[in-house]
C-alpha cells in the first residue's frame, strides 16, 4: 500500500514538473471563468473600465489559461445585480468581479459566494470596512479617493495662483460651485472633502456658492448647472466636478445659454475617460485627474488569475491583505499626450 503512494506521489510530482515547462496548470486551474457585474451600462468611466478589463484577461491566453469573461450590468439595481451573480455562479463562473449597485448592501452576493466558494474581487464601489471582513475571500480593486480630490484641489490652487483673472470679480475670493457624484458613493463624499480642504490649505480664499448631485451623469449635470447659473449667474467663477461626464455636462448647460469664452469659469474633472483627455486637450476642461482604469484593470484580471490557479498570490501586495488601490494621476493640457499613449497601449 505504502509503495503505491509513494509511486503516486512520485507521479503526481512528475506530472507538475513537465506541466511547469510547457506552462500549463494543473487540471481546471487553467481554466478562468469570470464573472463580472457592475452597477450600471450607462456609467462612461465604468464601461472604459470593462473594455480594460477584457483586454488585461485576454493576456493570459497567451500564458495558456482559458479565460472566459460573462458581464452583467445592473441597470442602478441591488436586486438585480443579486439574481445576476446568482446565474453567474450557476453557468459555472470560479472567480467573480462585482461592482456594487448599493456598496453598503454586499450581503447577499457574500454569502452567495461563500456556499460556493467563490473569491470575490469588488472594484470602484468600495464596500464598508465590516463587510469586507465577512470572508477571507473578499478583494477590492480601486483608486484612493483621497489623493484625487487632493490632485485636483492642487490643479485648481495652480490654475488660481497662475491667472489673477480667474477671479472675475475681483474680490479676492474665488467663487465656487460643486457637482456631486451619488450620495453615498465613497468617490464622491471623500473627493468633494478634500478638493475643498487643498484649497483652503493652500491660502487659496474661496466661497461656495452651491453645489449639486449628479450621479456621475452628464445630462444631470446639466441640468443641475442651469439651474445653479440661474441662481448666481455670472458669479461663479470654479466648477470642481467630481468627474469628468459632470464638468462636461456643466460646460454644456453654459454653451446652451450661449456664453462666451471669456465669461466661462474653470472647470475641472476627475477621471481621465476618451472625452475628458480629449476636452483637456482642446482647454474645455482646465484639466483632469486620471483615474487609471489600465492599472484597475490589470490588477483585477492578475488578482482573479492568482485566485482560480493558486499561483502567484504571494506576488501581489496588498494593503490590510485584502486591498489594491491604484494611484491616480494629474492631468493638464501639457501632459495630456501621454494619457492619450497610455490607452492606445492597452
Ligand atoms: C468613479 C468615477 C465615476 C463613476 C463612478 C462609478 O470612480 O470617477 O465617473 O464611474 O466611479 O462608481
Ligand atoms: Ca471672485
């Protein structure tokens, strides 16, 4: 008996070895059946986001994983984007990426995940800290909101000290308006907290005059911007826009009142999505920060690879063991080149 397992073992060992050189896994661990789902297909950043990530995957076939992606979007509802994981763990999905629809209600896709034992990778819509200690199995892939409300605090306090007619009315004072992502939405309570911090840490005199909610949409934000300019008129002097669709859609609300040019405030965005970089380039925007759905990406896809074959796990730094947070990046006229590069690369 003794000797038949050690033949076995011996076996076993060989077959790893000869698996090892012609890069193939041990069997099904070369097979990545992901499972994406996210919040809404009419989100700009979030579908740029998925073309990434479809790209980043297909690498791995060349390394001789079968990849196979399926992507779900929620159209803005929980129970949906729940029934949808549901069928993706029953068409035989072993890895599964989730962009929340309400990032504090995970409960239901967790314990989904856990009957089958199903690592999860959340990205952009971080879940709260309690959730994610539900399971060992949990992941997130995102940016550090902090720093790109910081970044583009430290855009606007450029701008500012650089123009002295940024301040139309010469008053000292710069008059401001915010567009807001979703309540609730950890991008938009924490980048909106620090813009406003880095101005105000930078000497930089400022007076909000409003702000509105958006949800990250453009046709929102422009209605939110007309009616902020029929309150205040030609007073505001700075739109800080929590991302790049809403400084776009506030823009668009001024050229339907037909302003000029020279009687446009600054606007600025965050996210650094085709149309952002390319309004950027043309000096719509004043500038942008990049929120690097390249490096998201390739992060989730080796994360979700690691994961299903067992290698590689102990490559990947994590903060607090179950967290990836890709830095984000300044965006101006005079580097808008290189982003443009950066994508045309992936
Ligand atoms: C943010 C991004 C927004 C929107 C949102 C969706 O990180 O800046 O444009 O895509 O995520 O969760
Ligand atoms: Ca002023």
């Amino acid at each position: 008996m003794r000797k038949i397992i050690s033949a076995g073992i011996i076996v076993y060992i060989m077959a790893q070895t000869l698996c090892a050189c012609g890069k193939q896994q041990p069997d099904g661990a070369n097979k990545v059946y992901v499972g994406v789902a996210y919040y809404d297909q009419s989100d700009t950043f979030l579908g740029q986001l998925i073309a990434c990530l479809k790209n980043s995957f297909q690498e791995y076939e060349k390394d001789g994983y079968e990849i196979v992606m399926q992507v779900r979007s929620a159209s803005g509802s929980q129970r949906t984007q729940d029934d949808q994981v549901k069928e993706l763990i029953d068409s035989g999905c072993n890895v599964l990426c989730v962009n929340l629809v309400d990032r504090a209600d995970p409960s239901e896709i967790i314990d989904l995940a856990r009957e089958h034992n199903i690592s999860i990778i959340f990205f952009n819509r971080e879940p709260v800290a309690e959730d994610m200690m539900q399971w060992d199995k949990l992941y997130y892939v995102g940016g550090p909101a902090a720093q790109s409300g910081i970044m583009q605090g430290e855009l606007a306090v450029a701008l500012i000290q650089a123009d002295t007619g940024i301040d139309r009315n010469k008053d000292g004072k710069i008059q401001y308006v915010v567009l807001e992502g979703e309540a609730g939405h950890q991008d938009a309570i924490i980048r909106t907290k620090n813009v406003v911090e880095t101005l105000k840490n930078n000497d930089i005199e400022i007076e909000k005059l409003s702000y509105g909610i958006a949800n990250w949409n453009r046709a929102q934000a422009q209605n939110r911007m007309l009616q902020m300019i029929s309150q205040h008129q030609n007073e505001i002097e700075l739109v800080l826009a929590n991302n790049d669709d809403m400084a776009l859609g506030a823009l668009d609300a001024y050229e339907k009142l037909n302003y000029t040019e020279s009687t446009l405030p600054v606007f600025l965005g965050i996210d650094g999505t085709d149309v952002g970089l390319e309004a950027v380039r043309d000096s719509r925007l004043a500038g942008t920060v990049y929120n690097d759905k390249e490096g998201q990406a390739s992060a989730i896809a080796k994360l979700a690879v690691a994961l299903v074959s067992g290698k590689g796990l102990e490559q990947i730094e994590f903060e607090n063991e179950k967290y990836i947070y890709l830095p984000y990046l300044k965006v101006t006229k005079d580097t808008v080149d290189e982003f443009f590069q950066k994508q045309s690369r992936n």
